[in-house]
C-alpha cells in the first residue's frame, strides 16, 4: 500500500495507535491522552522532523527552549518530557512494529529522546509555589486543634451562632486543602 505522504500517514498513525494504547490498553482518560497527545505533537512541530529522525539533541533544544526562554515551570517539564518518553516507549518497542515500519519504509527507526540525562528526576512531593502547597499532617492536626478550641470558647461564652460559623469556616478551610503531605 501507497500513501500520497507517506511521512504524515506514518505519523498519524502512530498517534492514532498511541491514543488507542493509552485508552484502551492503560485505560487512562481521555483528557489526559489528549494533552499528552497535544505535547507530542507540539515536539514534532519544534524539531521539523517525524518521530523516526528525532534525535536526543532536538528534545535538548527543545527543553532549554521552553526552560529559559518560555520560563515553563518544572512540573509541567515533567509532564512533557513523561508524554515524549511514553510516546517513544510506545513507538520503540517491538509490540506495535513502529521500528520495522520506519526501516521498510524510511531506512531508519524511532529511537527514545529521553534518558536520565536530560529528563527531570522527581525529587519533591511537592514542586508548586510554597503559598499553595498541602498541609503536612502536623499543621492540619493544629489547625483543627485551634479550631475546635475557639468552638469550644465561643460555646463557653453561649454564642452559638458565632461559634457554629468559626466551626464551619475552619473545617472547610481545611477540608479545601485535606491534600495531605
């Protein structure tokens, strides 16, 4: 079988068989695959090139771009460089037949861009701006240690309606960030 553009049809369908192996196969959800998907097709779009010509030198380039030019914060660089390892793990490996795909029809193969040397190691639990990071379990525990206190105190003081109000405010506030450290 002959394709018009061979490149973009190859192409396509291995995002097409990835959407299906990242759905169907690890059941992730479609939202998630999509953007994965997008981040792929953004990479493809910076390099110029097709899955099988990229080099661990286009996805160098392309981090320090988006790092010191864009100023992408680290954990959507994360999150880029997980979507590009998945997407080549899938093209790489010997279960889809992406490799001899590309040999038959290109003279070359899909390698892996990423490798420990120029992905992200995941270090912290928490990466976001320390303002809006979780609660560990001591500073819940004391935030609802101070507000069964103050209930308590209003309630000593017989005001029901003020104590009932501190109550819900202070649980809500912390139900709002009950992502535990």
């Amino acid at each position: 079988m002959s394709f018009l553009n061979a490149h973009e049809a190859v192409f396509e369908a291995m995002i097409e068989g990835w959407r299906m192996q990242q759905i169907g196969g690890r059941h992730l959800k479609e939202d998630s695959v999509s953007r994965a998907l997008g981040v792929v097709r953004r990479f493809e779009s910076y390099a110029g090139k097709k899955p099988w010509e990229w080099s661990a030198g286009d996805f160098d380039e392309w981090m320090a771009l988006l790092v010191s030019q864009r100023k992408v914060e680290a954990s959507t660089i994360r999150s880029y460089q997980g979507a590009v390892r998945a997407f080549c793990d899938y093209i790489c490996s010997p279960h889809y037949g992406w490799v001899d795909e590309c040999m038959e029809r290109f003279g070359t193969h899909p390698v892996q861009v990423c490798h420990e040397w120029n992905t992200l190691a995941h270090l912290q639990d928490y990466e976001g701006k320390p303002g809006r990071r979780p609660l560990t379990r001591s500073e819940l525990q004391r935030l609802l240690d101070h507000a069964d206190a103050e209930v308590t105190r209003l309630l000593d003081e017989r005001r029901k309606g003020e104590a009932s109000r501190v109550s819900c405010r202070s649980y809500a506030g912390a139900n709002s960030r009950l992502r535990l450290a």
